[in-house]
C-alpha cells in the first residue's frame, strides 16, 4: 500500500517509498518462485525445462532474501542512529 503523506518530512517520504519497493520486489519474487515450479511441475519430464524451473525458483528465493535482508539491515543502522524503524 502507497501511503502519501504530505507532512513535508523527507524521512516520511523515503520510509514510504522504501516500503514500496520492498513490497513490490517480494510480490515480484513470489511470482517468479510461482512461475519456476510452474516450468517444474509442467517439464514432463525433460531436463532442460526442470533446470530452467530450478534455476527460477533458485533465483527468486535469492532474490527475495537480499531484499528482506536489506531491510531488516536498514531498520538496524536506522535503530542505531536513533530514527526509528523505516516504515512505521
């Protein structure tokens, strides 16, 4: 959910569009990891199309994590510096 908040703070501003991204790279993820075991499941059997599915489904769950990795690590620094945890 994009929040818009016109309170003139930057840092309200730069939480909300972070959050955004997170959001929209996980849902991204999530869809890649669904299509992967989709190629998977489908194969029939034939290797080249159980690696692909493999490999996306790799992928995606890689991807994913650096992305929730980021942001519990932007929420530490931002808790240690005192600005309160981005997003809320």
């Amino acid at each position: 959910m994009v929040r818009i908040s016109m309170d003139g703070n930057i840092n309200t501003l730069f939480n909300n569009l972070a959050t955004t991204i997170r959001n929209v790279s996980v849902a991204v993820g999530v869809f890649a990891f669904m299509w992967g075991a989709i190629q998977y499941a489908t194969s029939g059997g034939s290797p080249h199309q159980l690696e692909q599915g493999k490999s996306a489904m790799k992928a995606s769950l890689i991807g994913v994590g650096a992305v929730v990795l980021a942001a519990t690590l932007v929420g530490i620094v931002f808790s240690a510096l005192g600005g309160g945890a981005p997003g809320h």
